[in-house]
C-alpha cells in the first residue's frame, strides 16, 4: 500500500474510532504490563497470519517491538493501525481475534 493509502486509512479510523485506542495502545506500549503483553502476544499470532499484517510503508511510523519482536515495523492495512500499539489496547478489538 502507498504512503497515502496508508495515511488515509489512519485519518478514517481516527475519524470514526477517535484517538483513544492510539492512545491506549501507546501507553502500554510505553508502560509495560503483563497482562496486556500476554494477550497482544497471542493476537500476534493471529494477526501474523493476517493478510491485512503488513511492513508500514512510512518509516516515521515505524515502531520497534523489543518484546514482541514479530510485531516491529508492522501495521494493520485493514484500519492503517501500528500493530505494536493496536495489539495492547482494547477499545477497538479485531474481530479475527475472537475467532
Ligand atoms: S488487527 Fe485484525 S485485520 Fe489487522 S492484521 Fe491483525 S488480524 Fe488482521
């Protein structure tokens, strides 16, 4: 996907989910709890497998994921989402993950 598809997407989801679940997703980024990684690991898994699981075309975005290594410089194409940041918040839950 380009750089603005990329951007679009971005604007669109925080247009309709506002900027909380970023927010969110962040702070446990940032502020490590075990809860949380335990379960973005396992949604690591399914998002893995994921054809939306992609490497984010902006490299400003780009986040590196020390703890879920899997995770680093990668983004949902689905919603434009930083996966490290979207996998540990729990606003806005993928449905594939409860499949
Ligand atoms: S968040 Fe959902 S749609 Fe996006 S890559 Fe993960 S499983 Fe796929």
């Amino acid at each position: 996907m380009s750089k603005l598809k990329s951007i679009t997407k971005k604007a669109k989801t925080i247009a309709k989910s506002g900027i909380e679940p970023y927010q969110e997703g962040k702070h446990n980024f940032e502020n490590e709890n075990p809860d949380v990684e335990a379960l973005a690991l396992k949604r690591s898994e399914i998002c893995s497998g994921c054809e939306y699981f992609k490497t984010e075309p902006i490299k400003k975005f780009h986040v590196t994921d020390d703890r879920i290594p899997v995770l680093s410089k990668m983004y949902c194409e689905d919603c434009g989402c930083i996966s490290s940041f979207k996998l540990r918040q729990s606003i806005e839950v993928c449905k594939k993950w409860r499949e």
